[in-house]
C-alpha cells in the first residue's frame, strides 16, 4: 500500500526535479561542468531528501496501520519541519523530539512544525545522544503509545531506497555526483543507484563526522544487503560545525546568489558548493570531469 497524497499536494509536485547547468569562469577554466539538480524545488514544504526519505517511510508506516510518527532533530531542523507538514497532509500525528530544552519563543522551524500539528518533547542531550537505545524508546513508547519510529533526519534503509532513485532521473553523462551529508542516508543512496564508473561525494556539514563514513556503509548494508563502495566523504568543509558559518562561507553565498540567483542554505547546500569550487582550485578534479550537485533542500 502507498501514500496518497492529497491533490494539493500532488498540485506543486515536481518530479523529476530540474537539472540546472551553471556557467562559471571557475570551473570552466579547470575544464569542468558543473550542474545543479534542484531537488530543493521538489515541493515548498516537502522539499529535496525530505520528500526522498519520507516517501517510502510514510508507505510502510501506512501498510503497518500506524498513525502516529515519532522522530528527532535538533532546535532548526529541517526534518522535523517536513515530517510535521507530512503529518498534516495525511491526517498523521506527528511528535518531534528536540535535542536540548524547550527555548521560547520557538525559532521559525519549530514554529511551523507546531503550526502544522507537531507535537514537540524535548530531550536532553545525554539521554538523546542514546535515543537508539531500547530504555529510551521504550520510555517514549510508555508516554506516547505506538508510534511509527523515524530516525533523526529520516536516514534508514527506507529513505536510502527513496534517495536511490534520484541518479535515474538525471539523462546527461557525468563521473561525480555531490551531497551534503548530515546523517549520511542520502549520500547512501545516490550512491546505491549509481551507473558504473559513477562515483559519489559527501561534503560533512557537521564538525568531527568521522562517523558517517559508518553509518553510510551501515545504511547500504541495511537497504541492499552490502556496500557499494563508490562514494567518499570530504571533512573538511563544515566551517566550524552543524549550523555554524563563517563571514568567508557568506561571502561565498552572496556571490554565488549573485553569479547564478540561486541561494543556497548556510546549513547545508552552501558548505558543500563551497567545498567543490574548493577542491576545483586545488585541481582534485581531472580536466573534463562533469559534476553534479545535488541541492537538498
């Protein structure tokens, strides 16, 4: 059984997301093409990995009967906004589990994650940092009853089938495919669904993500059985950790609005479009490599 949206969803859907070529002096001169696949542009409020992942999250939790979603994220998730307008949309219960305590008034996203039905509980960060462990959900469970779990930032082998399908849209060749990786489920599975000779790049947003080298490779275990080992994560790119930025990274996003009127997100996109233009520089990339980047929304 799938979801079914509502037609005003389906209304200001698009899929297959644009594919965008951009026109640089800073590529072109290194002998490189650059695009952009606008998965930010998939739905106002369901936009880019988060449509991805929760499409098949939301299909089994249908086909189990559950009515109730339960997931976590910190203060400005993105995550959390999504589910809670997926919640909405389908006449699900949402519950969002904020990492730290509850700061009034709410910042803008979880501000919309109330408006559209999310109920928030807040964590603190020892107990949340062991919120997989079977005393932590049990507690949750105990509190809110049987919920459909989804983990923080949707990344399982669900969401891994889901991000699997965006290679397949792309008809133009390429070698490198690039994400931003804050959990890894997306990095896990465009990578999955890569052509041989393909190969694709996470650019960490987050300081010290040594670990998502693991948890990717756990990911792909998890939704096809084994790794696909093609794809690499660069750590050095964060620009001081999760939500942090730096004047040089909003310089970045100034001018890239400028040359190209897109704007990209100082959490994630941003990071990982500085990050190759970066690496560009430094010449990682041989002369007629054809990029992809991938703005996640």
């Amino acid at each position: 059984m799938g979801v079914i949206w509502p037609e005003s969803v389906l209304a200001e859907l698009r899929l297959p997301s644009p594919l965008v070529r951009l026109d640089d002096d800073r590529l072109t001169r290194h002998g490189l093409s650059l695009s952009v696949k606008r998965d930010d542009l998939i739905h106002p409020e369901l936009p880019g990995n988060k449509w991805r992942k929760l499409e098949h999250n939301l299909a089994a939790a249908t086909a189990m009967g559950r009515r109730t979603l339960l997931t976590f994220g910190g203060a400005y998730s993105n995550h959390l906004r999504a589910t809670a307008a997926a919640g909405h949309y389908l006449g699900l219960t949402t519950i969002g589990v904020v990492r730290g305590e509850e700061r009034l008034p709410l910042n803008p996203s979880l501000a919309y994650a109330t408006e559209r039905g999310m109920l928030l509980t807040y964590m603190d960060r020892a107990t949340y940092r062991a919120k997989t462990e079977p005393a932590v959900l049990d507690a949750l469970r105990e509190r809110w009853g049987d919920f459909y779990l989804l983990p923080e930032g949707g990344s399982n082998a669900a969401a891994v089938r889901g991000c699997a399908q965006l290679p397949a849209e792309i008809t133009e060749p390429y070698d490198v495919i690039c994400c931003p990786c804050g959990t890894g489920g997306t990095l896990a599975g465009i990578a999955t669904g890569l052509r041989p000779g393909q190969r694709a790049l996470g650019f960490a947003v987050l300081k010290g993500g040594s670990f998502l080298n693991a948890d990717v490779d756990r990911l792909q275990r998890e939704a096809c059985g084994s790794g696909s080992g093609n794809w690499s994560i660069e750590q050095d790119f964060h620009f001081g950790g999760y939500a942090r930025t730096t004047p040089e990274l909003g310089a970045f996003i100034d001018d890239f609005t400028a040359r190209h009127d897109i704007t990209l997100d100082r959490i994630y996109t941003a990071k990982m479009m500085y990050g190759i233009y970066a690496l560009s520089g430094r010449r990682v990339f041989p002369a007629g490599t054809r990029i992809i980047a991938v703005l996640t929304g």
